[in-house]
C-alpha cells in the first residue's frame, strides 16, 4: 500500500478538489472544499515540545466526513482530533491518519540573545519549537560548521540530521501539506583541522542517517581520564551505554568497584548476560587497572583500551566493531606464590599487563571542562554544548495517507 506523508503548520489546511486545498482530492464524492483540519499556534515557550491542539471542521453539503468511520455531526461542524484518528472524506477509499511526528532541533547557548530572538521569530513562522538543549526528541542539529562536538555526537547517535541554518528559513516557506525541504541541500560546511579525519564517516551517517541508540547496550565504560568521560559520556548514553564509571584517581577505586558490583548484581537480578566488552577510556594507569583487576577478572569479559578517537569513530560508523579494531586488548597474568615453608600452599595474584602511555593517554579533540562530580539526572537527559551553531526545534502534525 502507497503511504504519503503530509506535515501540516499551524492555522488551516484545507481538503478538497479546489485547487487552493493544500491536501487535494479527485474523487467527485468530495467537495470543492470538505473539510479544513486546523492546528493551533504554540502560545508558550518554544522550548516546550507538546501536541498542537488540532481539529476538524467540517465544510461538506452532504456530510459525508468520517472520523474513525463515525459521520462528523455535519457542515460547519468542529471535532478534536487526537492520535491515530482515521480521517475519510466522501467515498474516497483514501484514508488519512493523524500522527504527531515532531521536528525538533537544537541551538548552541552560545548565540547572541539578539540571534536567538530572531531564531525565535523564524521558528514560530514555521510552527516550530526553539530550544538550545540536545533532548531525545531532536531530529536535526542546525550547525553551520560541522565540528566534532558532544552536541553532534548526541545527534549521529539519535540519528538526528546536521543542517545549516538555512533548512529553517527553507521551512518556514513551506506550504502545509508540502514536504519538508530536502536536509542534503542544506549542508553545513565540511569538517576541517583534525577532526577533517571522520569526513568519510559523517558522510555516510548524512546520506542515510540512523540512530545508534542501542549500540553500546553491551559494552560498559571505565573512564580513565575525567576529560573524556565530560566530553564523551552523554553520548555514549545516547548510543546505549548502559554503565559508565570514572575511575581516574586511587581515590575513585572503591566507587567504581561499587558500581561495577552493582551492575554485576543487576545483570544476575534481571536475567540478563554480562556485558560483552569494557572499554577502558582512553586507559587506565596502572594503579587503577591493578586494582580493579581481580573483579575485572571475576567478570570474564574482554577488557580493552580503547582511545577517545576510536569511540568517535565507532560512534560516527554506528559500529562497536570500529572502535574494537583500534583497541588493545588489557591481559591479566597469574603467579603462583607459596604462603609458607611447613605446608606449601598457593594462591593466585592477579597483575595486570598494561598497554603502552601511547595507549593509555589520547588527546582529547575537544575541551570539555572537567572536574567535578558526575552530572546531575537533567545533564543526563540533555546536552548543552559550547561549540554547536543555532539549532531549533520544531513540531508539527503529520497526516499519514494510507
């Protein structure tokens, strides 16, 4: 069966065969002008994402407008509508459905009040939502210049699309019931410097953008470095990553084993297998490694060193197996000791074989800030990022033709 999508904007669309109805009908059961679904206008803060309240009003002579396949009380005639409501006009076996299928996009918090007012201007004119926060309803990130920022790395990861700024101001011309504009015609300029390395992969992420959300379900994070756990860890959420620790200082030893612990716990309580993998991000120094060791073992997964550019990397691809290929297995080696001279015994002492200070410390591409303690519950849910051009955010309500 053939499916269309029709986004409409605030204010009304009509249906019908006049040719000044924006969702046309040839059927001669139809009138020149049917029906008209109209959206209300966001009246609060565009930074909230909710449904339009939406109606049906009915234009028809012969009544012959059906919701869910019960008659409309008759011309002139309104009905809410909600989601899912089946919409059939005349006796036009074409059915339509009401779908609330917001586009949201994000903008930095570094732009001027006075850009941001002028955002807010353009966004409301195309029944949009503004919002300098990364959530997980965004669905494009307006970026002028591609960069390899958390803000990015949170929209490959929820299968966002990167646009310049001028995709909104497209949008905003756009008629209801007319597609939206084509992203690809709205590129932001390419990467350049250092991060001009994952050219290839945004490339392809771009041309057919999909979410990663579930990628990392299997692989737990042991951050070495505070600095690579603030610049990658929201995104690493996003992607899926159902445990991350930060073990940078001997003093954060007895945390992290806790946490890991506690995810050992968790995984037994709910039935579910061990975690394919721990990523040691970007390493970890040798203290740290030798006493997270034992319980590291016990575990019985692989443990890898896994360098900041090698996550970016397998995130862009939407593909553990990338960041895999650049990391260096961790060993752990047993000895066999006696405990005394009258009646030999031995034990195992686990020691740890660690990689190369290449391995263990990468530069970090961006400068995230550091210190601290881990982010608050609302920093989980949502990136505010320094580097990223205006993003915006918009909703709008979608008919699905069937």
């Amino acid at each position: 069966r053939h499916h269309r999508r029709l986004y409409l904007r605030p204010g009304g669309t009509q249906v019908g065969r006049a040719q000044t109805a924006q969702i046309k009908a040839t059927h001669q059961s139809v009138s020149r002008i049917h029906a008209e679904i109209v959206i209300d206008a966001c009246a609060g803060a565009l930074s909230e994402v909710a449904p339009l309240p939406i109606q049906l009003v009915d234009h028809s002579s012969t009544g012959h407008t059906f919701i869910n396949g019960k008659p409309s009380a008759g011309k002139g005639h309104s009905r809410p509508l909600v989601e899912g409501d089946g919409l059939t006009f005349g006796v036009d076996p074409v059915t339509f459905r009401v779908t609330w299928s917001p586009v949201v996009f994000s903008y930095s918090s570094r732009v001027s009040p006075q850009d941001v007012q002028n955002m807010d201007s353009v966004t409301r004119s195309a029944g949009a939502f503004l919002t300098s926060d990364w959530t997980l309803e965004c669905t494009h990130l307006v970026i002028e210049q591609l960069a390899i920022t958390p803000k990015l790395l949170c929209c490959i990861a929820d299968g966002g699309m990167p646009v310049s700024s001028s995709f909104l101001h497209a949008l905003s011309h756009c008629a209801s019931a007319e597609p939206l504009p084509d992203p690809h015609q709205h590129r932001p300029r390419p990467l350049v410097g250092m991060d001009a390395e994952y050219s290839s992969e945004l490339a392809a992420f771009m041309e057919v953008p999909r979410p990663r959300r579930t990628m990392l379900e299997s692989i737990w994070i042991v951050f070495g470095v505070r600095q690579a756990y603030d610049a990658l860890s929201v995104a690493l959420r996003h992607s899926g990553a159902q445990l991350q620790v930060v073990c940078a200082s001997e003093e954060q030893v007895p945390q992290a084993l806790d946490e890991l612990r506690r995810g050992v716990s968790k995984a037994a309580a709910e039935g579910t297998p061990p975690p394919r993998a721990i990523w040691m991000v970007p390493g970890l120094d040798e203290p740290m490694m030798s006493a997270l060791a034992p319980l590291l073992q016990e575990i019985g997964v692989a443990c890898l060193a896994v360098s900041h550019k090698a996550v970016v990397g397998g995130i862009l691809a939407g593909d553990p197996e990338v960041a895999h290929r650049e990391a260096t297995a961790l060993q752990f080696q047993q000895q066999q000791h006696a405990e005394n001279n009258t009646f030999p015994q031995t034990q195992q002492a686990q020691q740890f074989v660690a990689p190369s200070a290449a391995v263990r410390r990468r530069a970090i591409p961006w400068d995230a800030g550091g210190g601290g303690t881990a982010p608050s519950e609302a920093v989980k849910a949502r990136v505010k990022e320094e580097e990223s051009f205006p993003n915006t955010q918009q909703q709008q309500q979608q008919l699905q033709q069937q």
